[in-house]
C-alpha cells in the first residue's frame, strides 16, 4: 500500500501578520518624517515671510523720515517701489 506523502518545508520566517506590522511601522515613520520637514519648511516660509514685512515696514519708516525731504508724492509712491524691489530679491 503507497502513501501519498506531502512535501513538508520548513523554513524560519515571520508571521505573515508580524510581517505586515513591520512594514506598516516604516512607512509610518516615513509619513511622520516627512509631515515633519514639511512642518519645519512652512516655519521657515513664515519666518521669512514676517522677516520680509519687518524689514519693508523699517525701509518705508526710514523712506517716510522728515529728514529725507521726500515730497507727498514721493512718500505715497515709496511702499510700491520698495516692494518691486524687495519682490525681485526673491525672484530667480
């Protein structure tokens, strides 16, 4: 009388499920890494951002100064020039 006898491997692996959690873990660690740098880039946008109004509000103060004599006009024109300008630092 013959047996049909299946063929047993054996080999040491990870639970399909073990498995599954491992990698889920890094791709999550990839998410939390990125929406970090993503974090720190939009701070960085702010901060120039605010830098930028502070230093256009000092030079249209220092432009406004009865000591330059700048006419009316002269002072009305002066925050469109000085933010062409302070635009072009910014351009490529």
């Amino acid at each position: 009388m013959t047996r049909d006898h299946a063929t047993i491997r054996r080999e040491a692996r990870l639970n399909v499920a073990v498995a599954y959690l491992m990698e889920e873990r890094k791709h999550l660690k990839s998410l939390a890494v990125d929406m970090v740098k993503l974090g720190l880039q939009e701070r960085e946008v702010r901060l120039s951002e605010q830098v930028g109004h502070m230093f256009a509000s000092a030079m249209l103060d220092v432009l406004g100064d009865e000591a330059f004599g700048l006419s009316p006009s002269q002072r009305e024109m002066a925050p469109e020039i000085v933010s062409k300008y302070l635009r072009a630092l910014g351009a490529p």
